[in-house]
C-alpha cells in the first residue's frame, strides 16, 4: 500500500464544492482520483433515471481507478457529499505502482 499512498504525495490538491461534477457516467478515463478531505459518493443511473449509490468514499480512499485498469468508460458518477479536496492521477502513474506492489 506503501506505493499507492505516494500517489497522492506530489499532486495539486483541488478543492471541490458540494454537487460540483468530477465526471459522468460514460465518460472516457483519463485519471484516478484520491480523496484528500471530506466525503464522496459514486452513483449508477438507472434508464427510469432512478440513482443506485455505487460506494463511498472518504479520506485517504481513491475511486475511479478500475477503468483505468479495465480500459472501459466510467459506469458511474462520483458526487461530493460534502466540501472535500481530492487529488489526481494519470494512468501510466497508477499502472507503475500497481505493478510495482506486485513485484
């Protein structure tokens, strides 16, 4: 766990208010991101336009990593539950440390 907490070491922190967007569902991935203060949820929208909440996260969790492993679009959105500072990461740089805890 020692290389993914060094993600977040480096990065530009960026502040986000409540309900401001990070991305949707379906959109292409381009970063993971790191939660650096306060809470977020994801959520899936159903075709009836009904909201299933997908996970949280606080503190110190990332979310949004998986398609970047998977190579697929994001299957959710992430909504701030409360005023928070988050952090990214590209792909390349998450791929590295992933492999490097495997070694």
């Amino acid at each position: 766990m020692g290389h993914l907490a060094g993600l977040s070491g480096d990065r530009k922190t960026h502040a986000v208010r409540r309900k401001q967007t990070i991305y949707l569902e379906g959109d292409e991935v381009t970063r993971g991101y790191f939660v650096q203060a306060g809470r977020v949820k994801t959520v899936k929208t159903t075709e009836g336009g009904k909201e299933l909440i997908t996970g949280f996260y606080g503190p110190g969790e990332f979310f949004g990593y998986l398609p970047l492993l998977e190579h697929t679009l994001h299957s959710d959105s992430p909504w701030p539950s409360t005023m928070r500072s988050w952090c990214t990461f590209r792909r390349m740089t998450f791929r590295s440390c992933c492999c490097a805890i495997r070694r």
